[in-house]
C-alpha cells in the first residue's frame, strides 16, 4: 500500500527507503511500552497513520519534493515529534531534506538518536529540549524552511511555539482534525502577531486516511518579534488569544 500509494503522490521510495520506513515502525511499536511514543498498536493503522499521513504532508508543502531531487538544502524542523512523527517519515521519504527533530523528554529523544544510529539516517538530527528556549538561540531561531507539529497543542499555542523558528517566506504545517470549530478565529490575533499570514486548510483527501484529518499551514511573512515565544509553558497555559 504504502509504496504505491506514495508513488501516486509523486513520492517514489526505493526498496532501501521502503525497509527503513518499516524498520523504524517495528522499533517504534516495540519500545512504545518502555516510552510513550504512540498509542497506536496496530501495525496495519500505523502504517497509514504514522507513515503515510506524514509523507502527504507533501500534498501541502511540495517543495520538500524538489529538494529530494535537486538538493536544495531545505531545512525542516518537526516541534515535539515525540516517537519522530511526522519527522522520521519525512527524512526517510526526503533525504535530501535537513531534518532537526525537537523533543522535551528525554527518554524520547534517546529512542530518537537509537533510530538514527540504526537505521544510519545521515540527514536527521534530535535535540532534547523545549521550543520555549530553543527558539531563542541564534543559531535555530528564524531559521527553517518548514516546521511541523503534530498532536502539541492547539493552533494558538502551536504558532508560538512553531513561528519563531519559520524563515520568512517559510511555513508552518499543523496536523489537525476537522471540524476545527472556533480554533482558527481564535488563533487568528497570535497568528498575526508572530508573523503569520492567514491558514489555510487542506483535508488529505487520501482513501487511507481519516476523512477528518487535515493539515493546515501558514506562511510566514514578516520576523517573530523577539519577546516569542514567552518563557517555557507559558505559551500553553496562557494561549495569546485569550490575554
Ligand atoms: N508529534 C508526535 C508526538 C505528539 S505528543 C506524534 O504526533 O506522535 C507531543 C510531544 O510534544 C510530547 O512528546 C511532548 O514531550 C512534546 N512537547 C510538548 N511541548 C513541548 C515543547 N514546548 N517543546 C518541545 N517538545 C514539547
């Protein structure tokens, strides 16, 4: 499913690529008792969840296949990927794409760096540590093509975190599940704030997928003020909408 699949969306993988998808799935669904890195268990739904579902991130942001066949240099960096969702997927699928995962335990970030190592991804690299302070360092503030989040937070907390690190010009993509209700009016004013243009909502449209499930991106356009994001948890615990 998943090579013909991906093939459909202009994603070819090759046999190495396709065993190193499902050797990061069994490394994933056998450590997820130790760690909580899904709480998926079926084998059959991870595979269309968690590897499909993060390689149609692409179906969004097209761009990552013109790195993979040019070499770009595109940088992308996924916030609180957890197990590496949509991060690992993405890197095997893209490998000409510079993949930063961020993660703040650190539990997940060592299953994190055992994948690497394993599966020998030379385009991957995990930190251990929160995008509240993370996004201030010089070094990864302003500074990515693309940034991902996946099951964080809500969009309001999710631009704080997720904007800071965007270039202008980059973007943000956010997987959500629809009907969105109130979400987007709500994260509108944050949104703005931090350099955002307006969302824009794509369902994947994929006979796999959750008819639900969607991604939703914002461009950003102008630099993140610097007092963005605020210190660590507050993001979440005070969304800037609701000041
Ligand atoms: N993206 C993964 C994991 C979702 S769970 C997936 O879709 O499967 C959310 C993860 O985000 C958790 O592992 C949590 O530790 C991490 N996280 C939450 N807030 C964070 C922050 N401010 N900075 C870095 N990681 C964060």
């Amino acid at each position: 499913m998943l090579r013909a699949r991906c093939a459909a969306l202009n994603v070819p993988l090759d046999l190495t690529q396709v065993r190193r998808l499902y050797a990061y799935l069994e490394l994933l669904l056998q450590q997820r008792g130790r760690v909580n890195l899904t709480g998926i268990r079926d084998p059959a739904q991870a595979e269309r969840l968690l590897l499909l579902e993060s390689i149609a991130t692409v179906l969004a942001v097209p761009n990552l296949r013109s790195a993979s066949r040019d070499d770009a240099g595109l940088r992308l960096l996924d916030v609180g990927t957890g197990g590496g969702i949509p991060g690992i997927p993405l890197a095997i699928a893209f490998p000409h794409v510079a993949v930063t995962l961020l993660e703040a335990t650190r539990k997940k970030v060592d299953f994190l760096q055992h994948v690497v190592q394993s599966l020998a991804l030379e385009n991957v690299a995990a930190l251990w540590g929160r995008a509240e302070d993370l996004a201030h360092v010089p070094e990864h503030r302003e500074h990515y093509d693309v940034v991902t989040v996946r099951g964080v937070s809500g969009l309001t907390t999710v631009a704080e975190l997720a904007l800071p690190f965007c270039k202008r010009g980059g973007l943000l993509a956010a997987y959500k599940s629809l009907p969105l209700d109130g979400e987007l009016q709500a994260a509108d004013h944050a949104i703005h704030a931090l350099g955002g243009r307006k969302p824009r909502v794509m369902p994947f449209n994929l006979p796999e997928l959750p008819a639900q499930h969607c991604l939703v991106t914002v461009e950003k356009s102008a630099v993140t003020p610097k007092q963005y994001p605020r210190r660590a948890g507050l993001p979440a615990r005070r969304p800037l909408a609701q000041r």
